[in-house]
C-alpha cells in the first residue's frame, strides 16, 4: 500500500521533504480542501436553485445528533430570526425539509432533512463521497485515525474561535 508521504506534491517534491509542523502548508492545504467543497457546495445550490447558505443549512440539519430547532439553527449559522425563518421557507418550498411542533410546547419547532432530498443529495454528492473513499484507501488505519482526529480537533479549536477579531 502506497501511503501519504510516498506521493509527490504539486510542487513536485515529496511529502515526506516537508517539514510536517509547516503551519503554512497546513493553511494551502485546508483552504484548498475548503474551496473544492464549497465549489461543489455552491453547484448543488444552484443545481437545487437555493442559495448557498440553504445548503449549509441542509449540512447543519443532516449533521446534527438530533432534530434541530429554528433557534439552534440560527445559532449555528450566525443568522438572524428573520433570515433563518426565510431560509427554512426556501428550503420547505423546495422540498427539502419539513417542519413539525411535536413537543406538548406547540411553540417549539423541529426542523427534518426529507428522506427523497436526502436522496438527491447523495446522488449529486456521489462524486465527493467517491473521491473520499479514493483518498482514504491511499492511507493506514492508523494514519486515517490521526487524520480523522486532527479534523475534529481543528473543528473544536475554530468553534472556539470568535468571527471577527479587532
């Protein structure tokens, strides 16, 4: 099995000629990997006639543990009421999700990723979720678990960190 560091890069050199603490080459790389998938991102947008953030949306809501309401939605996307309230409508409309008061507090609303969007979803994100498996038969168990926990762990410091510094 050929592994990460036996591959050249773009540049030409191989991985394993990098210094591995190279912040910088951390930052190409992670915003590369981000720019690739809002490209993708942004086509089921307008392959769906939705606005991107419709689909972080959808991201937000397929991803959580549980059934999301409007305000953790607006929490996790940094919106307003008003502009998370336009968003699900969107989203509903386009039969993307569904909205349902199912607590003995009818105030409270829980928003559900349909199953038939769910769908088309996967179909259209086949081709990422293909590249992901190409990518990841390129590594060990124990190299894909160091990645897998250098993800999360680079999730959990920028949840930290504020959206605008002074």
């Amino acid at each position: 099995m050929r592994h990460a560091d036996d591959r050249p890069t773009r540049s030409g050199a191989s991985d394993s000629e990098a210094p591995l603490a190279d912040l910088q080459a951390f930052a190409v790389e992670l915003r590369r990997m981000n720019g690739e998938i809002n490209r993708m991102t942004h086509g089921f947008a307008v392959n769906q006639r939705l606005h991107p953030t419709d689909v972080s949306a959808l991201g937000a809501i397929l991803d959580a543990p549980s059934p999301l309401t409007p305000g953790a939605l607006r929490e996790h996307l940094g919106l307003t009421s008003g502009a998370v309230t336009a968003c699900l409508d969107r989203l509903e409309r386009a039969g993307h999700i569904r909205r349902a008061r199912e607590s003995a507090d009818r105030r409270v609303v829980h928003v559900y990723y349909e199953p038939s969007a769910r769908t088309v979803a996967r179909d259209y994100f086949m081709p990422l979720a293909e590249a992901t498996a190409r990518a990841r038969a390129r590594f060990s168990e124990g190299e894909l678990t160091t990645v897998l926990r250098f993800l999360a762990t680079m999730n959990e410091e920028l949840a930290e960190v504020p959206p605008t510094r002074r």
